[in-house]
C-alpha cells in the first residue's frame, strides 16, 4: 500500500474522475492501482477521491434506475436494465466469491446486490459448511477457490490481518507455504476486507465517508475539511473506526474518538484524531457523530462468563456496566439536541437500541443510518470495479 501523499491536484482529481468534464460522464480512473483493498490507512486522498467519484457516478445510475425502473417493472425485478444497463456488463463473466467466516447481514448482502449490479456471479461460503469447520486455515481456503479460476474475494474474518495474509498466500510469498507459486500467466484474484477483526473495515469507511460528503453537500471533491466528526462508543474494538478515522483525515476532517479510557483510549491518537472521555463536553462542536456499538464479541470473557446461545451483551472484562456506559455515552433525544442544527447521526449496524443509540435517535430526521446502507451499494461497485480491472503489474 503505497504512503499517503500531500494533498491532491486539480489534475489528480480530474484524473480521478473528479468534477470537471471527466467527472460528468466518464468512468477513467487514473489514480487507481491496487488489486486489493485491504485497508484505508495508507491510501492517498487521490486515491479515495477516485473510489469515491466513481462510487458517485454508481450512486447517481442506481437512484435513476429505482426512480424509473421500479414502478414499470416491480420490485421484484433484479435484471439490470434502463439506466444500469450501461454498467451491467462491467464485472460479466467474472466470479466473486464471500468468504464470510462471521457473522454479516449489511455488507455480504450489500457486497452481493454490488457484484450482480456489475453482471458479475457470486458464490457465497461460510465457515460453517465448508472446510474451514474441519480446520482448514483462511490461507488454504482463499487459494483453493482462487485457482477454481473465482476473479475476486470478499473476506470477513475474526482475526486482524487475515486479508493481509490471503494475499500473501495467493501470491506464493507465505513463510507457511513457500513452495506456493503464483502462475505467473494468470491475473490475480483480487481480494477485498469486508472487515478482519479490530483491523479495518475499509468499505464501510467509504461508505461513511459518503454518506458525510452527500450531507454537507461534497460530493462534488469529498473535501471534508472544516467537518468535525465524533465516535463514540467502543472504538478500541473498532475496525470501522480505523477505517473512518485513515479516511476521513485523509480527506481533511477532524475526528474526535469519544468512550471510556477501557473504549478510547488515548493511544488512539497516533492514528491522527483526537480523543475524548466526556461525549456532553463535545457533543456542541460535532457535525456528525458515529455511533458504535459496544462489540462485546471482541473483548475478552473470563471462563464461565459466557452464556451459551446467547448473544453476547452482557459479558465483558472491559465494560463493568452497561447502564452505567448506557448514561454517560448513549446516544439520545437530549443529548442530539446539544449538537449543532444540522448535525448528522451515523451508525453502522447492527444497532443495539437502547444501549448505545436510543430508537428515538435512530428512527429521527438526524439519523443517517438506511442512507448508509444505501450508499454501500454504490461504494461497493466502485470498489470491485476498480480492484477487478486494475493494471495488472
Ligand atoms: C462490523 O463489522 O464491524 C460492523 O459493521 C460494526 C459492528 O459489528 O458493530
């Protein structure tokens, strides 16, 4: 992943597809290289801008297709035509595969509706039911499907880096299998983090990233500079978080991570935001706050503190209560009326309402939330399109 440069040129953003002639009509993707999109940190601002434009051009055919489509055809209708028509054959012939080894509802359905948009084909593998329920590691999986001649990847794992290791392993460089070669006559399969335990999730950074822009009205550069955007919740479990934070930065925001010291901690601030313990104290500056949840999956449990078949909501050696977390740090009615008039309220999903956001807050005029999920569609397109087609090098 190359270093992030200084702030993007005119010609880079034209040369993204940016405003401008480019940008009105054309799909050219200068700035793009890279097979894989493992992570946000390390992108440049060019680079973002050039998913971003192009998940822009994607936005504006799926709205025009529902406007116009929907009502003659149904709902029903999944085949890409009227205005999709022009990008429905973008990814043909081209297989990509899930590999979620956790759970997902949100990103593997919106990463499904983004292959098929493109006239993609898609398989969808899961831990449970594959061999990876036999003890079969990621690596092996990954480039078991990948020499099955599938184009693309999309991984959810539970551990860190594991899509760091998929490409290591598919390009023949793994300490684990050194003997593996890349057939050098074949293109590689590309592979995208739909989220790899308290990493990143990079897609779902982008998607936020646009759904701020299309709020505050820059969708025409994704220049978010005088934005101040707060996360609250438990950030240190967080890979949206380290997604937000490398992009949203990148593009010029100031970002404020905001919980307890067991949920943001001050070390958070080596990733270039700022970091606060008192959510009241800062609600007045924000221009958008993103709610997350506490993901009780990730912290450490004692034995015997578990619950069988439960979810996870209640055991945790980091949280000592939720109804005290609930009071200082959940997000509702009063709280929302303390933040500037036009402030926005994000929220990955799944929500946990009560806890962190109140139903009142979720289901308000602020709440940011199905416009989210809306614009992962399109990031996702641009994402698989751009990654599938780049230079092979
Ligand atoms: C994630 O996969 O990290 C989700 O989008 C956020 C969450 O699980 O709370």
């Amino acid at each position: 992943m190359p270093a992030r440069t200084s702030s993007s040129t005119v010609a880079d953003v034209n040369a993204a597809g940016g405003p401008g002639p480019l940008g009105a009509g054309s799909l050219t993707s200068a700035a793009w290289r890279h097979a894989h999109l493992l992570q946000l940190g390390g992108l440049s601002d060019a680079e973002l801008r050039t998913v971003l434009f192009r998940a822009r051009q994607y936005a504006g055919l799926l709205r025009e297709a529902d406007r116009v489509v929907r009502p003659m055809i149904g709902v029903e209708q999944t085949g890409s035509v009227g205005p999709l028509e022009a990008v429905s054959s973008e990814l043909r012939g081209r297989v990509i595969a899930n590999l979620f080894f956790e759970d997902s509802t949100r990103t593997r359905v919106s990463f499904t509706v983004a292959a098929r948009r493109l006239g993609a084909e898609v398989i969808d593998l899961t831990s449970v039911g594959s061999s990876v329920s036999k003890g079969e590691t990621v690596g092996d999986t990954a480039a078991n499907v990948s020499a099955m001649g599938v184009d693309g990847l999309v991984i959810r794992h539970r551990s860190s880096g594991a899509c760091h290791l998929v490409v290591r392993t598919l390009a023949g460089d793994s300490e684990a299998m050194p003997e593996r070669r890349r057939d050098p006559g074949r293109r590689i399969c590309s592979v995208i983090n739909a989220g790899d335990g308290r990493h990143e999730h990079p897609t779902q950074g982008l998607l936020d990233i646009f759904t701020l822009a299309e709020s505050f009205e820059r969708l025409g550069t994704f220049d978010l500079s005088g934005l101040t955007v707060g996360i609250v919740g438990d950030v240190g479990s967080s890979r949206v978080a380290r997604s937000d934070i490398a992009g949203m930065t990148a593009l010029g925001a100031r970002v404020i991570c905001i919980g307890p010291p067991a949920l943001a901690p001050r070390s958070l601030t080596a990733l270039g935001c700022e970091v606060s313990h008192d959510l009241d104290a800062v609600l007045p500056e924000l221009d958008a706050l993103n709610v997350l949840r506490i993901q009780f999956e990730r912290h450490e449990v004692k034995p015997g503190e578990a619950k069988e078949n439960q979810p996870r909501t209640a055991s945790s050696n980091i949280i000592a209560s939720v109804r005290e977390y609930a009071e200082l740090y959940a997000v509702n009615a009063p709280r929302v009326q303390r933040m500037r008039p036009h402030a926005i309220v994000m929220h990955p999903g799944p929500i946990n309402r009560g806890v962190e956001l109140t139903a009142e807050v979720a289901d308000s005029r602020r709440s940011m939330v199905l416009r989210q999920v809306t614009h992962g569609v399109a990031v996702r397109m641009a994402v698989m399109s751009l990654c599938l087609n780049a230079p092979v090098s």
